[in-house]
C-alpha cells in the first residue's frame, strides 16, 4: 500500500517549524530530509524515522518497525499529532545523523 499525499502534507505541517525539510518521493513512499539529510520516511501512512541514540533515548518505548520487507528497522513515530514533541525529537537527532554523500 502506498502512503497518500494527504499523509505526507500533514506531516509536513507538522515539521514546518523546523529548517530546510524536504521530501523525495520513491516508488509511492517519500524520504523526509531535514538540513539534506535524511531523517526517515512515509512508508505505508506510518511516519519512521532513523533509530540514532537519541532518537531512542527520547522514545525509550519506541516501536521499531520495517519500512519494507528486507529493510533496516526505523523508529515509528506514533504520536504525529504532537507537533512539540516531533520538532524536538528531529533537531535533537539531526547531528547524528551523516551528511550527505556528494554526487558525481
């Protein structure tokens, strides 16, 4: 099941506070970027994200769960609504996360 364009739209609301987000869409999921790297993703109408030390610091009862089968284990961040908690969440992990790779 493909993630809807509604979904991604809320959850950029939600993120519009922060700096620099953006998306990609892929195969009818979409990446979520924030300052260019990437953060996590819509897989499914389920918001995940990299699980970084802090990530999982800040959701010592996260849920990890597969974007798609075959795939590393992401944070899944059930509490979209929490527009608080989700900036918060996202500048605290942004640091960890690595640059990204310069094309050829």
């Amino acid at each position: 099941m493909a993630s809807t364009r509604e979904y991604l739209e809320f959850i950029l609301e939600q993120l519009s506070d922060l700096s620099d987000i953006s998306y990609r869409q892929m195969m009818g999921e979409y990446i979520i970027y924030c300052q260019g790297k990437i953060i996590g993703g819509i897989y499914d109408n389920r918001f995940l994200i990299k699980p970084t030390k802090t990530a999982k610091l800040k959701m010592p009862n996260g849920v990890f769960e597969k974007p798609y089968e075959n795939a590393k284990e992401m944070l899944l961040i059930d509490n979209v609504e929490n527009r608080e908690f989700l900036n918060d969440l996202l500048n605290s992990v942004i640091d960890e996360l690595p640059k990204p790779k310069k094309r050829r």
